[in-house]
C-alpha cells in the first residue's frame, strides 16, 4: 500500500472516526482487551522472534528492553484499554463558555484533530497505547514501528482492524504499517491529510522527523532527568527516591540521569554512593563528589548533559535549591525532574523556578507516567512548550472549535445602495 493510499484511507476514516459515539469507541477498546487476552501466546511468540532478530542484529540493549512485549506487559495493556475506556470522551467537550453582553451565546467544544502519525523504534506496548489514544479521542492514526518490532506490530496491527470491525468502526482508523524509510519521509510532507506527528525513540529520530516534517511535531528529544537532596531532606527517604527513580527501569526516559546533592550532605556522600553501588549502578561524580568518595570516577561537563539510559549516574553537589535550579535549567531537557526536601520555601523555588514539563515532590520521577497519573496510558511525553506537555493524554490530542448560537443578532449598520450605478 503506497504512502499516499494510507493517508488518504487515515483522512477517509478520521472523518467517521470524528462522529463516532462513546459506546463504539468503548466496545472497539473491549475487543482489543479481549483480543490481547485471547492471543498471548501468539503474541509472546512473535515477540520471542523479534527478541531473537534484534539480538543477532545488534540492536542496542536498552532497544531490546523496550521490544519485550511479555505477558506482564501485555496483562498491563490490558488493563490500560479498559482505564481509557473508563475515562470521559474528551469529544464535544465544553471548555469554556460564556453570554455576551448582545445575547449571543458562545462556548469553546472540543474536537478531534484528525489525523496522527506515530513513528517509534521497538516498543509493542505504543502500538496498542497510541491506537487507543487516537481512537477514544475520535482520531485516526497511522503507527510505523521499527523493523525490530516488525512480527509482534503486524499482528497487533491485524487485531486492531478486527476489533474496530466488531465494532462497527473504520478498519483504517488504527492502521499499523511498515513502509520504507522513504515512504515515512513521503508521508512526513502530507500535511493536507496529516495534522500532527508524535516520533518516540532516540534523538536521532526525533531530529530527523522534526528536520523532514512539514506536518506539527510535538518532540522529545531526551530524558535528561534529576533528583535533587536538599538541605532538610530525610536522608533514607531521599535515598529511597534516588534509587528508584535510576534502578526501577533505568532504560526509561524518566529515568534520573544525574543526582543533586546539598553540600550540608557531604559526610553523607559515600553512604549514598554505597547504596547506588550495591544495586549495580556506577557513579560519576564532581570534585566535591570525589573528594569524600575518592574512588569514584569523575564527572566531565559531557556527563551533565547525558542521557545514560543504563546503570550509570552522575552526582553533583550543589549550595543551595538555587544551584539545584539552575543546573538542571542549563543541562537538563525540560522533562522530569524532582527535589526531596522538608521545607516549604526550598519546594516552592524548585517548582517554580524548574522548566519542565513534570516537576516532583517528595517522589521518584518514575511516576512521570500515564498511567499512574490517571490517564490510563499515555501517547509520549512532550517537552515542547505546545498545547502539550509532560505525559500526553486523551484531551492532549484533541483541539476546539467556538460553536456560537444567536437569535438573528447582526453586527451594525452597513451602507446601503438604490441600485443606480
């Protein structure tokens, strides 16, 4: 199927998809559940294929954690769909409304924006989230996987069209392709039938996609993430948010990349560095870092600035909540980022001095995160400064339209003519 066929099938079906109604979004999102449920095995299977590819390719480590598509992770999709058709229908909507001083009667509706398109390396997972998204929020998507997902997309793909036919929707609203590189690139200049783009992988993609596009990107371009331990931080509680928010899933874009550390810790310093030791994760730290752990390795300007996506951490201490601030406003990538402290003031210039799209505290930046935010899922993370940002959910792919109801009211008095030229 060519390029210009799919997204002439997407608009196609993003126009039925914009009037359907709430119980047959909600019953194509049952199907899915029931479909995921009904054919694990087969979807472990074509999993363990794309596993076993990826591996003899070479495809990075932290790539191949993001292809497992298990049965904890497909239990987990599961539950996902059923959470979004939980949620309200975002569609028509009313956001604001008003009466104006004239009798007109004027109120901002949500609609669907169209159509999406979704590129994203590994990551089954996305193939059920971002069609789900899409879907509840009257949407049609287009989703192209990587190639080292390429047998568990396929499938996931054909189920998708199963359910949507059971459903009484268009098949094409959730279509899973595998075009070519070039045929990506002929559908990144559609932008008369493509509304926005949401690219999830490494920043190379991301770039490319931006560079190539003539459709809308919401971008993210890395997880550059932080924890910062201030002055009044209970010292356990602080580790405990540390150490979670790097070893949970440290592959992970909200994972912490470096740690901030106020210096009336500084006796402390090696206790933490044993704990980040003991659970496998090598630590790179400043001068004031190396002077109380001397063993450690130390930190260059690059390692501010890097996303690890691995068992590794940077550790900076800092003077104050300011320092802490401005460290991550320099080096950080507007993501996630969370301070562990007692004091009201210190969490006060943390929020509202820190430019991110999710800003923590008291907890572990694992918890940027859809999912446990109530969204269910989410379709990617935004760090643009858009109509999105953080975790993207059902109102985040929607825009509006002013809908206004008068009772003949006219603007003014406009000049008149007798016919004569």
């Amino acid at each position: 199927m060519s390029a210009r066929a799919i997204a002439d099938a997407a608009q196609h079906a993003a126009r039925h998809m914009a009037l359907a109604s709430t119980d047959a979004k909600n019953a194509a999102l049952e199907a899915m559940a029931q479909r995921l449920s009904a054919h694990q095995p087969e979807l472990v299977q074509h999993n363990h294929d794309d596993l076993e590819r990826a591996a003899e390719s070479g495809v990075p480590e932290h790539l191949v954690n993001r292809l497992q598509f298990g049965e904890a992770k497909i239990a987990s999709r599961i539950r996902s769909l059923r959470k979004i058709a939980a949620l309200p229908d975002p569609i028509g909507q009313v956001i604001a409304h008003s009466r104006r001083p004239n009798g007109l009667d004027a109120a901002r509706v949500r609609v669907p924006l169209g159509v999406l398109l979704c590129i994203y390396e590994a990551r089954p997972h996305v193939t059920v989230n971002a069609g789900a998204f899409c879907l509840k929020s009257g949407n049609a998507c287009i989703l192209r996987g990587g190639s080292e997902a390429r047998q568990c997309n396929e499938f996931l793909g054909h189920l998708w069209r199963e359910s949507l036919r059971e459903a009484g929707l268009p098949e094409d609203s959730v279509q899973v392709v595998a075009v070519s590189h070039e045929g990506v690139d002929e559908l990144l200049g559609m932008d008369g039938c493509i509304d926005l783009v949401i690219p999830r992988g490494g920043k190379e993609l991301i770039r490319t996609v931006a560079e190539k596009s003539t459709i809308p990107v919401i971008k993210h371009f890395e997880g550059i993430c932080h924890v910062y331990i201030d002055a009044t931080a209970d010292l356990d509680k602080a580790t405990a948010i540390a150490l979670d928010s790097k070893c949970l899933m440290p592959e992970v874009c909200n994972a912490m990349e470096t740690l901030l550390v106020h210096e009336v810790h500084r006796a402390h310093l090696p206790d933490l560095v044993a704990a980040f030791r003991d659970h496998g994760v090598t630590v790179r730290g400043c001068a004031a870092t190396r002077k109380a752990v001397p063993d450690v390795a130390a930190a260059t300007e690059d390692d501010w600035r890097t996303e690890y996506l691995d068992m590794i951490a940077a550790v900076r201490v800092v003077p104050d909540v300011n320092a802490a601030v401005d460290h991550i406003n320099q080096y950080g990538s507007h993501h996630t980022d969370a301070i562990v402290t007692d004091s009201a003031r210190a969490a006060c210039v943390f929020r509202e001095g820190v430019d991110s799209g999710v800003v923590l505290e008291n907890a572990s930046t694992m918890f940027c995160d859809g999912e446990s935010l109530g969204m269910g899922a989410e379709i990617g993370i935004s760090t643009d400064k858009i109509h999105a940002r953080g975790p993207m959910g059902l109102e985040d792919l929607t825009s509006y339209k002013f809908v206004i109801r008068g009772s003949g009211q006219t603007m003014g008095d406009y000049p008149r003519h007798d016919g004569e030229s």
